[in-house]
C-alpha cells in the first residue's frame, strides 16, 4: 500500500487564487504520480462535489474532496497559500488546502485514515503546526502522523498527528459515557450523529468539533459517525442514558427512530462544525424547557431529513416520560383521525345525516349515483378511524419499549376497542405493554433464547399479559362504569334540562371519544333512533353534538389566537381541527389533551357545560346523529344553536390560553423559538416550554 500523502503531494507555496486553480494544482500532483487517471473527469467530480455544499471551513481550511472512478488508490494533498482562497467559509479565505481524492470503491482502512485527518483539522495546535512547517516532507510526515524531524516550528510530537486522534475517536464514537471524565454530579449526556454526502470529511470533523465542543462545556458526547467507511451504531444502553440527541446531516440519518424520545436538534453537518458549543446549548435548553419536536423536522440547514411525526422530547421525571409516551403514540395516531374524520365529514356532506345507514359498498355501489359516493367515503372513513386506538395503544409501548412493544400494543389497543374501553383503554393497553415489554427486557435470558427473543418470545408473553389484564381486569370495571352512567342519565333525563345539558357536555369533553363519551352519546342516540323521537330526546342529541364540537374547535382557535404557545406540530394539528370540529370530530382534540390533559381536559370540560347547558336552554333540536356543521338544516333553531357552540369555544379557548399563559419565560430566557440559549447563563429549567 502506498502512502496516502509523500513529499511530491505538498506545495507549501501555492499560487492558486481560485478555488478551482487550487484544486487544479494538487490534482495534477495527482497525477504525476499515476493516482489520478484521468484529470478532467477528476476535476469534474471535484466541482460536483462542490456543488453540494461549499468545503471550506472556519479557521481557514478548504478540505475539497470527492469519490470518483479516476482514482487508483485514495491520495491526499496538501497545498499552504500565502494569500488566502475562497472556499465559501464564513470567516474568509482558507491558507490550507487539502484535497482528498477516493476511488469509488475505497476500502475501510483508507478512509478510516482519511477520516482521521478529518477529525484532526478540528485541532488548533495541529493546524498551527501546517502553518509553520518549512519542508515538504516535514509537513508529509505531520499529516501521516509520524515525527518530522527538523521541521521548522513544529512544536508538538507524534499525539498532535493523525495517528493518535484515530484510535482515539474511534473508541469515542462506540463507547460508553461513563468513560468520560467524572465529575461530581453526573453530566448532561448527548449522542450525536454525523453525515455528508461523501461521508469522507464533513462527518468526522463534525464529530471532533461536537466531541471538543462538550469536553470543554463539561458535556459528554457520543457520536456516530455515519460515514464511507460504515458506522458502528451507538449502544442502546448510551443512547438511553442519553439526555438529547444532535442530528449533524446533510443525508439522512439511518436508524433515527432509535433516538425517539429524545430533545432533539437537527440541522446540517457544516453547524456541528462551525458552532458546535451552539448546537450543544440548544439541545441543554430543549431538554431543560421540555419543548417538544417532532422527529426528523428539519433543522436549521439540515438536508435531507425525515419528517416523521414522533414526538422527541425527554427530561429526568416520570412525569415528562409519561408525556413522551403519550404524544408518541398521539403522533402517529393523528394522521388516521385527520383522514378518517375528514372522510366521514365529506360523507355526510354529500349524502346526507343518514349516510351512515347506507348498505356497505362491497354489496351496493351505483357509479353514477351521490349516495354510493358518500357511502363509499363515509365507510372508509369508518375503516380508518376503527385503526385509532390500537394505533395509539401500539405506540405509547413503541414509545416506551422500541419495536418489541409494537405487537402486545396493538393487541392491546384491539382488545380497548372490543371491550368499548376507547380512547381511556387505549391509553391503558399501550402504557401497560409497554411495561410488560419492559420488564421481559430486563429478565436474565439463556444465551440460547436470546436469538428469537424479538421475534418469539417477546410478543408471545407480552401479548398473552396484556390480553389477559385487558379482558380480565379492566373490561369488566369499564362495562360496569358505562351501565351505572348510562342509568343514571336516563334518571335525570326529565329533570332540569339545563342541568343536564352541562352534565352532557362535561361527559362529551372528559375524555374526547373514550368510554365516558361514549356513554353521553350512546345515551342520546339512543334517544332519536326510534321512528318519532321526542322533543326531548332530539334536545338531548343536539346538546351533546354542540359540546363535542367544543373542544377541537377550540384548540384551533387557540393555536391561532396564541400560537407562540403552542409548538409547531400543535399549530399543524390546530390547522386540522378546524375542521374536525365542524364535522363533530372530538378527537381532534386529542393531542393536545394528550400533551397538557391538566389544562385542556379541564378547559374542554367548562366549554363543553357551557355550550350543553345553552343548547338544552335555546332548546335546539336535533334528529341527526352525526355531522356537525353539514347537518345544521336539520337543527332546530340553529342560529341559537350556532351560539352556543362558539360561547363554549370562547370560553374553552379562554381558559387555555390563560393556563398556559401563567407559565411565563424566567428572567434573562430565551424566547419561545429563539433557539435556546446557553443553558449556563441561567439554571436548568429556566428556559420555559413553549408547549405544556
């Protein structure tokens, strides 16, 4: 094997004063020595690579680099200017010049090599070095990692060369942080993952800058770097331990589902190498606020990023775990009950309030007829929001075991929806599969289980608890509840009517399409499905559709009134809920009562009582069972109706935004979207949320 970089690789003097000269010049050392076949084709996957993302670098570095066909074996050279050359940095022109040429099938040990040269350009004493040398074989020899000697200025032995800094990141990228300098109290902990497009430069200096970075802010921080030679993935056991997460990418991250549950900051390679104590800061500040972001939104510059919904926000109480949890199986939840209710929203719209009498459409479907249409639309609706609670269930185990909970979450959730233990039971299934999960993971398992415990073992002991504490344990006390609440409805029914509508629409926002609210509104269906219902029965029908319009409608007007104090994936979900509160969708509100249920479920419940109590004094009637705003021809006095549903919306809203509005920034914060500041400027925690 030849040696990477040699004397005949080195111009100490270089007189380029484009970016493209330069590269020109080095390439044609290159050449002269039979490691570049063909100059033009070279130089031409040089400028591509350009293309991507300028390689200069604070501190005065241009690292250009690409992979291409016209290398025979990965070579390096280094070329010093005088004058200086744009390579598209922030901070000016670069002095130093390397330029990294690949084959296109280079093998691990050369890029591991190339990737620790990387790494060492984050070293200031060893740039200092390159800047004073006065020979080309001494500077050669500095870079290989070996001893110059009687090089001019060089100051520092064999620890400032490329050498050691590989050994050493590569037992920083793949170990534990308990192998970090102690201290007294246990340190923030980060993991890091890195990635360019080339996967030979950017993501190693990125990671040296991020590791340099945290050893001097008294942070430990693991990186994986996800570059040409492979990347070893962190252990779980560090990434759990883990307080936030820094995605540093310009490609996507592999694997990122692992990081869930996690403050997370996401953003391009080319930040975790310019301003790494920055990155690092913020992530302190999302973890101390308990700001939630959504799993792969993009960041400030990153490229290439998912944009999945989890949510990935982590603290140090159970309470904030348990919240994780809960929006981690909401996130993925919210899809089905935006594509389910709109479905069902345009159903009634076309076909009418008694769409949802239409035979199925596998057995009658007229291609020329609205009513087919509507059916059609209405029952896939149906379909997709049948999937809502064992998705839910599915993901808070998700959320809390990784894959392995996903089986016993999801037969959870099915088993909630059999047992009409909704969205309540949901909650339930998944929180206690996620724990069973849990505690199978923390067993002694003989080494000859171990193989099928993902696939096997786990899902089958898993599945068997959950489904036993689900139709053993809980249906039962769930059936007992909705009979005893049931009777007692129809007890007050000819008492006052007022009265009742409030205890109506305080049952419909308790608990947004769970046991409770369906009881107040199996109560009242029932009521109207007979053939001439009463006076009575339609009030009744109509008061609990007003209230359950309450809430979801009331958190989209929130999130516009006071979007600062929602995050961004709340104002989203706030855009939807338009909508499915008009359509008389109160799921729609689920995720936010699933992030702050100690200020939403309250403020749902008074709005809710309020708009019930109105409609039952207005004495608005409704035969319809569903529909929302689509079926108001059919409401009797439906201009007073209106009324008292947008008096409940004011009122929830209200009551929302004070709540959360009394949990105001510290002194000396940083405003909600600023970024964060640097956590040391101010204790942990004094950054506030920007949602609850």
């Amino acid at each position: 094997m030849s040696e990477m970089i040699t004397a005949d690789l080195v111009d100490l003097d270089l007189s380029a004063d484009t970016k493209e000269a330069a590269a020109r010049a080095l390439a044609e050392r290159m050449v002269a020595l039979g490691r570049v076949t063909d100059l033009e084709g070279f130089l031409a996957d040089v400028a591509a690579r350009e293309a991507q993302m300028p390689t200069g670098l604070d501190g005065g570095i241009g690292i250009p680099h690409c992979r291409s066909e016209h290398v025979t074996e990965p070579t390096l050279a280094f070329g010093r200017s005088a004058a200086g050359i744009d390579f598209g940095a922030a901070d000016g022109p670069a002095d130093l010049i390397f330029l990294i040429a690949a084959p296109a099938g280079a093998d691990d040990a050369h890029l591991t090599i190339l990737s620790s040269l990387a790494r060492q350009l984050m070293n200031s004493e060893f740039t200092d070095a390159l800047r004073s040398v006065g020979a080309a074989t001494a500077a050669a020899a500095l870079i290989r990692g070996e001893e110059p000697d009687g090089a001019e200025g060089v100051s520092e032995g064999p620890e400032d060369s490329v050498a050691v800094p590989a050994a050493a990141s590569a037992g920083t990228a793949t170990g534990s942080p308990d192998e970090a300098p102690g201290e007294p109290e246990r340190p923030f902990r980060v993991v890091a993952v890195t990635s360019c497009p080339t996967g030979i430069a950017h993501t190693y200096m990125a990671a040296e800058a991020l590791e340099n970075a945290g050893r001097e802010a008294g942070v430990e921080v693991v990186v994986e770097t996800q570059g040409s030679a492979g990347f070893t993935r962190l252990d779980p056991a560090v990434i759990a331990a883990a307080d936030g997460v820094i995605f540093a990418h310009d490609v996507p991250v592999r694997d990122k589902d692992r990081f869930a549950g996690k403050p997370t900051v996401d953003t391009g390679v080319k930040a975790a190498i310019n301003r790494p104590g920055e990155l690092i800061g913020e992530v302190r500040g999302k973890a101390a606020s308990g700001e939630v972001t959504a799993a792969g939104a993009a960041g400030d510059g990153g490229a290439g990023g998912s944009s999945g919904a989890t949510p990935v926000e982590r603290g140090g109480g159970y309470g904030t775990k348990l919240r994780v949890w809960l929006m981690s199986g909401v996130s993925y939840m919210v899809p089905f009950v935006a594509a389910g209710g709109l479905l069902i929203a345009l159903g009634f719209a076309i076909g009418g309030y008694e769409i949802n009498k239409a035979p199925s459409v596998m057995d009658h479907f007229v291609w020329s007829q609205a009513d087919s249409w509507a059916a059609l639309l209405f029952q896939i609706g149906g379909v997709a929001f049948a999937f809502l609670v064992p998705v839910l269930a599915g993901y808070i185990a998700y959320g809390m075991a990784d894959r392995p909970g996903l089986v016993p979450g999801f037969v959870g959730g099915s088993i909630a929806l059999t047992i009409n233990a909704g969205f309540l039971g949901g909650l339930a299934a998944g929180l206690i599969s996620g724990a069973v999960v849990m505690a199978i993971q923390r067993m002694r398992i003989p080494a000859a289980l171990r193989g099928i415990m993902p696939v096997v073992v786990i899902p089958l002991i898993s599945s068997a608890v959950v489904g036993f504490l689900m139709f053993v344990v809980i249906g039962k006390p769930i059936a007992s509840a909705q009979k005893a609440m049931t009777d007692w409805l129809s007890g007050l029914s000819g008492a006052n009517a007022v009265l009742l509508g409030a205890l109506l629409g305080l049952m419909m926002c308790f608990d947004l399409g769970g046991p409770v609210n369906k009881v107040a509104y199996a109560f009242a269906t029932a009521g109207i499905a007979v053939t001439d219902p009463s006076d009575s029965a339609m009030k009744i029908m109509a008061a609990v559709m007003a209230a359950g319009m309450v809430p979801p409608l009331a958190m989209a007007l929130a999130t516009t009134v006071r979007g600062k104090l929602f995050n961004a994936a709340e104002r989203e979900n706030g855009k939807a809920a338009w909508v499915l509160g008009a359509s008389f969708i109160s799921e729609g509100a689920i995720p936010f009562a699933a992030a702050d249920p100690l200020r939403v479920i309250p403020s749902s419940m008074v709005g809710g009582a309020v708009t019930g109590a109105l409609s039952m004094a207005f004495g608005a009637t409704l035969r319809a069972p569903h529909g929302g705003i689509f079926v108001v021809p059919l409401i009797g006095n439906p201009l007073l109706y209106l009324v008292a549903i947008a008096a409940g919306v004011c009122v929830t809203t209200a009551l929302v935004l004070v709540l959360k509005g009394l949990r105001k920034p510290a002194s000396g914060a940083a405003a909600p979207g600023t970024g964060g500041a640097d956590p040391s400027a101010s204790p942990p925690g004094a950054k506030q949320p920007v949602a609850a």
